[in-house]
C-alpha cells in the first residue's frame, strides 16, 4: 500500500532541481566577472513533469497542483542572452531573481514533504 509515494518522489524531485538551480546561480554568480563566460541554468521544473502516468491521463485541477514524477537529474544548459563587450553573459540582477526562485522552490519541496509526512502518519496512526 505504501510502497509507492509519488508525492515523496516529486518532493525529493523538486527539491534536487532547486538546489541545481541555485548552484548554478552561485556559480555565475562567481563568474560574472570572467571574460567569455557563458550564463547557466535548468529547465523549468514543470518541463520534467510527465504528462501520463499509469495509463492514465493526468492533469491539474488548478494552479500549484503537482503531477506524479520520477526522481530527475537536472541538467544545465547555456542562457540565450545577450553579452558584455567581454562576451560575459551573466546578468547579477536576473541571477538574484533566480536565486530567490529557488530558494521559495525549495521551501514548496519541503512543506509538499512535511504535509505528505503528516498525512501517511495519521493514516498509520488509525490502523
């Protein structure tokens, strides 16, 4: 019956991609002096999010719902943006929103976690 939580899957998923993301941030962060560098990042996390699950369609009721994921690997890619004189494409103000994106992405993960804790122990509780 237990064997398989999705909503732990996604938690832990969600909270890998925002810590990548901010890893990322504080290396162009680090780098925003370095001539040539080329801005990082991930995809947005709903880009990982699969569309079917168990041969059924799933979707979301209303904003802020979650799908059922696999545990993902974030992967970086170069930013698309325009650069210095010196060919550095790191923008500190776009970095400081990223960092602040992930920072709350991450806070999401751990009361997704904390709620689904509580739950399956009151379910425990009651048998």
């Amino acid at each position: 019956m237990f064997q398989n939580l999705d909503v732990f899957k996604t938690a832990m998923s969600m909270a890998r991609h925002a810590g990548a993301k901010q890893a990322l941030t504080s290396q162009n962060i680090a780098n925003s002096d370095t001539p040539g560098y080329s801005a990082q990042t991930v995809r947005p996390f709903e880009d990982w999010l699969p569309r079917s699950h168990g041969g059924f369609e799933t979707r979301r009721t209303r904003d802020g719902h979650l799908e059922p994921v696999a545990i993902m690997n974030p992967r970086s890619f170069a930013l698309a943006t325009s650069s210095d004189p010196n060919g550095n494409s790191v923008n500190l103000e776009t970095e400081i929103l990223t960092s602040v994106e992930a920072k709350r992405q991450h806070d999401r993960a751990l009361a997704i976690y904390r709620a689904s804790l509580g739950i399956l122990r009151s379910a425990l509780s009651k048998q």
